[in-house]
C-alpha cells in the first residue's frame, strides 16, 4: 500500500476529541472486567501491565493481514493491498500515518498467531490462510489505575456510558456459577501421545536435527461446556502473578491469560527489552517444597542449559536491530513465581538503531525463543509436523501499541482460548537432549494448573 493510501486511511480514523477523569473502584481488575463485559460493543479488549489495566471498546478501525493480503477497515470503507510476505511493515506504516494525523497519539490492541512466524523465518506455506495478524483502534480508550479512570472517547456519549457503569460497579466483581470438575483428570488426557512425541523430539536433536523444541499439547473442555471468560479472568488474576495478563473477544478470538514473559518492550525512545522464561518447576503452598524445587532448579543442567540457550539467542536477535555495543543481560537466571510454577529468568536490553521503530524489533524476537526453539526455522518445522494442527493464538502474542512508538507485547500462555465453538487449554515444554518424556508431561500439567483451577461455568453460551 502506498503511502498516500495509508494517509487517507489515517485521516478518516475518528480521532479521541473527548477527555474525562473519573473516580473508579479501588479494584483496577474488577472495574476493567466490568468494562470490557458488559456489552458497549461487541468486541473489546484488556490489557494489564505494571498494575494498570487498559481498556479498549468500540472497534471503529481494524487491520487484518494474513499471509495473501492485509485488509483495513474505517468509516465504512476497506482498503485491500497484497501483503506481499510484510505484514508488519504495514502496521508499522499504518501506525505512523495516523500518529502525524492524530497529534494526540493513539492506541492499538492486537493480537498475532503464532503462525506468522512461518512468514517471518520458516516456509511461507506453512502459515495458512487465517488472519495472522489484527489490531483495533477503539471509539472509547479507558485506563485504570486504583480509584481512578482516563477515559479518551470519540464523543461524550461513549464516555458518559462509561462513566454510568464506573460510577454503579458492585464492590464485588461476579464470580461466575461454578467451577470446571474433575480438573486433574482433564489435565492428563493425551499424555501417551505426547510423550511419544516429546521422544521423537529427543531422537532430532540427538541426531543434530535441532537443539531445542518447545513441544505443546493442547486440551480439549468438554464439549457443551460454557465457561465465563471474564470471570475465571478475574479468578486466575486474583491467584497468579503474571507479567502481563489480557482479556479480549477481538477478531474471532476470545480469551483469557496470565501472560509469564513479555516478547518484547519498547518504548517512545527506542529502548527495547525481551525477557526470555526457559527451566520451570512446580509452585505450590508449602514454602518448604518451593524451596527445595527452586534449589533443584538453579542447579539442574538440563533447565540451565535451556536456559543459557534462550539468553544467548535473544541477545543475538537484539543485536540485528541495536546500535552496536548497546545489547547488555540486565538480569540473569533469576527465578520468577508464575501462579503454580517457577521459571528460571534472565532480561536483556539495547537500543534500537536510529531510524528503527518497534516492529523490526518484534520481527527480530517474534516467535519467542521460549515457545519455539533453536534454530528456529528447523524448530519450526519440527513442530508442524509433530503438533499436528496450528497453534493459532498459543505461543503468540497480544500486544498494546501506540502512534508514538512504543509496543508491548505479552507472549500468549497460561491462557484459556474460545473460538468457532471449541474452547481449550494450551501448555508446552522445552525439550533438550536431556528430557525425559514424563518429566517434560509433568511440567505441561504444572502449567495448566496456573489456569484450569479458576475457570468459571456459566449459565448461558455466547
């Protein structure tokens, strides 16, 4: 698409004329689920990061590509152009036509699957026909924050709906009608038939195949059950401790997650950071075991040696867009609590090359080398075939970007996923040389654990 198209485009996007603060409930979570639930619009979306909670409603402008062609929608018209192998150029072109239309800046909320990586770095063929990529830029934009909310709206009336549902929120956000039974047994199905697979992974890398795969295995609620997303959000935020955390109905996707590690960061100024997870162990109440795990962890050769391996390959990925010399290991093999498992985590950083914005970035470090493997090409293909059928958003990301620059982007696990009537559950683990297939099953349960226990029934289906 050209670049008088995008300004065109650009100029027909409804800009966010209309400001309000507002008092908000002390409970940031319960508020942004209230929003994000009752039905100002059909789609929405929530983002949580550093203890803020952003909503968007009101999905007036959207940019979909996949891997034949990128679709833009605003003001009633579409614009179709190739995509040409470049989504990302695209939004990277979009973004900065409408930040020099909007003086004001604006936010967009997405989500891509994790099978753009096949258009980035594997065989294009792989990446399938369904949307790879979408964004929103909401007609209502809310922040919250304890006790209070930005609200950025296209006109009064969207932030008076607002403001009336802010100002009646119930001191106690629902809870849902029930809770998933037999959690356990769900949780084990298909556990032969993985470790079958995570023995085949071993045979490649023992062979020199690859180094590394990150083997997931996907479970399957039963069918008729109706959960309520926004509830067993509220539930599985109250118990984990994620890094980031998400709630969205957006492009076909519903689902809800406690993000462990971001893909990548970057802010207004160019700086950029990634923040690999690689080595887990079970988290549970008694601190006594947690300890023990934790010990056993920093001083397993396996988890290290996995670990060590995702560090030095998001350094090499932050070098291809860094000024030279920048790229330094901010943290390194510290142990983060994520709700019912603990990860080996390390943080490295740089800065972008003048004239780099935040996409090159996230083509750099897209797929996360936790959720994939070394090298990633043959990592890639080892998973097509072994994983059977598209991880769709699994090992993907939802993300929070701005006209000015900045991106944040969560990767996607410990998630409950709903789309064209399936729902299910997702959890891998990272296969070296060293697994074992029953050690690398246990920890996809560990996993699950951080999201199963809080699902929440509901009475009526969507």
């Amino acid at each position: 698409m050209s670049t008088p198209v995008w300004r065109e485009w650009a100029h027909t996007v409804p800009a966010l004329t209309h400001r309000r603060e507002l008092h908000a409930p002390r409970d940031p979570a319960g508020a942004a689920v209230l929003l994000a639930s009752a039905g100002l619009d059909e789609q929405y979306a929530l983002y949580e990061r550093d203890g803020v909670w952003h909503v968007a409603v009101g999905a007036s402008v959207t940019l979909t590509a996949d891997a034949r062609h990128t679709t833009v929608r605003a003001a009633g018209r579409n614009w179709v152009v190739p995509t040409a192998g470049q989504p990302l150029d695209h939004v990277a072109e979009a973004l900065a036509e409408l930040g020099a239309a909007h003086a004001g800046g604006r936010h967009a909320y997405g989500w891509a699957t994790f099978e753009l990586a096949h258009l980035l770095h594997g065989d294009p063929a792989a990446a399938g026909s369904q949307p790879l990529i979408h964004l929103m830029l909401p007609s209502a934009d809310i922040t919250l924050s304890p006790g209070r909310a930005l609200v950025l709206a296209v006109d009064y009336s969207w932030a008076d709906r607002i403001a009336a549902l802010l100002g009646n929120a119930p001191t106690v956000a629902p809870a849902g009608t029930g809770r998933l039974p037999a959690i356990e047994s769900l949780l084990r199905t298909s556990g032969a038939e993985y470790q079958r697979d995570v023995a085949a992974i071993i045979a490649d890398i023992r062979a020199g195949r690859i180094d590394k795969a990150v083997l997931s295995r996907a479970v399957a609620l039963p069918e008729g059950t109706r959960l309520d997303l926004a509830a067993s959000y509220l539930a599985g935020r109250r118990a984990n401790t994620p890094a980031r955390s998400f709630l969205l109905d957006l492009g076909g996707w519903h689902v809800a997650g406690f993000s462990p590690e971001t893909v990548v960061e970057v802010d207004a100024r160019g700086r950029v950071t990634t923040q690999p997870l690689a080595g887990t162990r079970a988290l549970g109440p008694d601190p006594t075991q947690n300890q023990r795990l934790r010990t056993e962890l920093l001083s397993d050769s396996k988890e290290v040696h996995e670990h060590a391996i995702s560090v030095r390959l998001a350094c090499s990925e932050l070098a291809a867009v860094c000024q030279p010399d920048t790229v330094a290991i901010e943290q390194f093999m510290t142990v983060s609590e994520r709700g019912s498992v603990q990860h080996l985590a390390s943080r490295v950083a740089g800065q972008l090359e003048n004239g780099r914005g935040p996409w090159p970035a996230f083509a750099a470090l897209f797929p996360a080398i936790t959720a994939t493997g070394v090298p990633i090409k043959a990592a890639l293909a080892a998973l097509a075939e072994r994983e059977r059928e598209p991880r769709g958003l699994y090992g993907g990301t939802v993300f929070l970007a701005h006209t000015d620059g900045s991106l944040d982007a969560a990767l996607v696990l410990r998630t409950v996923f709903h789309r064209d009537g399936r729902t299910w559950l997702r959890a891998g683990a990272g296969v070296m040389g060293q697994s074992t297939p029953d050690r690398e099953y246990e920890e996809t349960c560990e996993k699950l654990r951080s999201v199963a226990p809080y699902l929440r029934l509901t009475s009526t289906s969507r």
